[in-house]
C-alpha cells in the first residue's frame, strides 16, 4: 500500500478516541492505587508497603516487557495488541477485586502490568508512528492533551465509586468497562495501514537495531529519559511530604499539588498551536523548567507556588517528548522497536524510584530528596546538550 492510498490520516476525532482511551486505561492501571490504597489497607489489613509494592512490580514487568512488546508492534500487530490491553488489564482487575489473599492481589497487579506494556503511551506511540510516520507528532500532541486530564477525571470518579460501592466491586466493575470500552476505541482511533512497511512484515525484515552512527545518541536518550522517569515518579509520590517540609499544611500541599495537572494540559496546548520547533529544543527547555521549579521548591515556602507550576510546565512537555523525540531522532521505519528499547531502562527506574525516594526520605528527610532530584534534573540539561551535539549536523531549526 502505497502512502496516496492510505485513506486514515492523524485526525482530532481519532486523536480524542485514543485520548480516552489513554485516560481509562491509565485510571485503572498507574492511577488507580492512589485511591486504592487507603480502602484496601483498611479492609484486609495488608503491610501498605507490600501493597504499594505491588503498583511497583507491576510497572516493572511493563518494562521488561516493552521490548517484546515493540517487536510485536513492528510486525504489523499494534493495533491488535492495543485492543487486547482492555482484556489484560480488565483480567488483573478481577483478580484484585476477588484476591482473598496478598499473593493473589500482587498476582492480579503483575497481570495490570503485563497489559500496561501492551497499552499505555509507549505502545499506541509506536503504533502511530508506524502508521503515520513522522506526521504521528501531531496526533502524539493531540492525545497527550487530552490524557492529561486523566487524574482530574479518574480520580474522583473512582473515589465516588469506592465509596459507594466497595474497592472491590469497584475493581470488578472498571474491569468490566475497560474490557468493552477499549477494544472499541482502538478499533476505530487506530484504523488505517502501515504506511512503511508490507502489510505482513517477516521477521527477517525487522530493523533488528539501529545504524552504528546512532548508537551513541541512543544511549543518551536513554538517560534522558530514565531520569526524568525518576523525577516524574518521585515527585508524584513524595511532593506532598516535602511541601509539609517546607512549612505547609496538608490541606495547602494538596491544594498547591492540583495544579500539577492543569499545567501540565496548558502546556501542551501551548505546544500544539504554538511555533513547530525540533523536539530536541523541547527537552531542553523541559530540562530547564524541571531543574528551575525543584531549585524554588528548595526556597522560600512562599515561592512554593512558583515552583510546582515551573515543574509541572516542564513535566508536561515530557510526555509529549515521550513520542516526538525518538520518531524525530531515528525516523518512522524502526520506531516500534527503538521506543520498546527505550522504555525498559525508564519503566524499571520508574519502578525502583519509590523504593529508593522512601529510603532517602526515611533517612535523611525530604528536603535531602529534593536535592538528590535538582542534582538529576541539572545532569539531564547537560544530557540533552549532549543529544543536541551528536545530531548537530542534521539540525537545521
């Protein structure tokens, strides 16, 4: 099929679809234990600990699958795998709901997070960049604009389920509507060919790696991208604890830390109908933004304010990096299998974060934990300086 023929371009309606499906899929797989937690601990008892460790397990097992996952991708089979995320990630959710036991419950989040690496944002950005090359960057931006009013949806959504309704009941029934509602959202946001490939690609013709003059720039974006998987996790989880640090109230922290998400969505609309610039210029100035907002949460408590919004600008261009910068970086025609390559190191230390922020905190407080952060955010600015060298040559804007 050749690209005149393809009849299904990047488009606001299929954009919309993969955003909700990104919003659900994201709410009942990496969102949902911040509202679980607290139910779930109360009823059965359970150490929190091993129960947060679950959501950490699961996102493990994302990451040591996202490779096999972009092989799979890459040979044809994305949206396929992108409708059968529902039913994966719907089946760890029964078991969750049902677990009579811990064993069980950790089962059950090792399952979410099998379907997690089928279809969350590495895998549907793969696949669209598959299908639409490098004009996939206008349908990433799109869906990353609407998945960030994912916790400003879910969350209280789930929370009135929850209540009531039961954490479990809960489950079953989130389990039941991504296993009805995903399949048909991918089926109908992910229609159209594979504009670069045959349509049944044989494994013999699989970009199996990347040109030798890429190795190099490969091995920078995936520092880059491990720390700011670091930074997006730990701050997610420990923002509360150091703005009570700093002097705050729980209330006021709670409060400040909303406007995170609305941040985040501004900034990404600003992307969208602001000038086209490289993405590159893009993870410098997230760099940048990331390194400012955690050295003012490290000021004065009545520069908070200033600070969470620089970070959230900064993180909010994340995501959009996310699928931008690799596509940009080593073209459309391995971009499956580069992306799988470059989630495994992020998801694992995206993993392992909560574990290491919580022992940092235990030990030495908070305020030493926002330091270790500005010191990786101050290493990721000159990490992406490196990027920008090794492409030099290409970049003309």
């Amino acid at each position: 099929m050749t690209d005149s023929e393809v009849s299904y371009t990047p488009s606001w309606l299929r954009s919309l679809l993969l955003g909700l499906s990104q919003i659900f899929a994201w709410g009942g797989s990496f969102f949902l234990m911040a509202v679980l937690i607290g139910p779930v601990t109360r009823e059965t008892a359970w150490p929190s600990s091993w129960v947060y460790g679950s959501l950490s397990l699961s996102i493990f097992i994302s990451g040591l699958l996202a490779p096999t996952v972009g092989k799979q991708i890459a040979r044809q089979r994305g949206r396929v795998i992108l409708m059968h995320s529902g039913w994966v990630i719907g089946a760890g959710l029964v078991m969750v709901g049902l677990a009579p036991v811990l064993p069980v419950f950790i089962l059950g989040w090792c399952l979410i997070g099998v379907g997690m690496s089928m279809g969350l944002y590495d895998a549907l950005f793969a696949t669209l960049g598959q299908q639409y090359g490098l004009e996939a960057k206008k349908a990433i931006t799109h869906i990353t604009l609407i998945s960030g009013f994912a916790t400003t949806i879910v969350w209280p959504s789930l929370a009135w389920l929850i209540e009531y309704f039961g954490w479990r009941s809960t489950c079953l029934g989130y389990a039941v509507f991504l296993s009805v509602i995903i399949p048909v959202l991918y089926h109908y946001g992910c229609r159209g060919q594979n504009k670069f490939q045959p349509e049944k690609a044989r494994d013999n013709e699989l970009p199996l790696g990347l040109p030798t003059e890429n190795q190099t720039m490969f091995r920078w974006v995936v520092i880059n991208f491990m720390i700011a998987a670091v930074l997006m996790t730990a701050i997610s989880v420990q923002l509360i604890s150091i703005l009570q640090a700093k002097g705050l109230t729980l209330k006021s922290a709670i409060q400040l830390g909303a406007l995170i998400g609305p941040c985040q969505v501004g900034v990404r609309l600003l992307d969208l109908i602001g000038p086209k610039k490289h993405p590159i210029w893009s993870a410098l100035i997230s760099s940048i933004l990331v390194l400012a907002g955690l050295l003012i949460l490290g000021l004065d408590v009545s520069l908070a304010t200033i600070g969470v919004i620089l970070y959230s600008l900064g993180n909010g261009i994340r995501s959009i990096l996310r699928g931008t910068l690799p596509l940009e970086l080593f073209g459309s025609d391995s971009f499956a299998i580069v992306l799988g390559r470059l989630a495994r190191p992020a998801l694992i230390a995206q993993a392992l974060t909560p574990l290491a922020g919580g022992y940092i905190v235990e030990h030495s407080g908070p305020l030493t934990l926002l330091a270790v952060l500005a010191a990786l955010a101050f290493l990721n600015i000159g990490v992406t300086v490196a990027i920008k060298q090794q492409m030099a040559p290409r970049l003309t804007h």
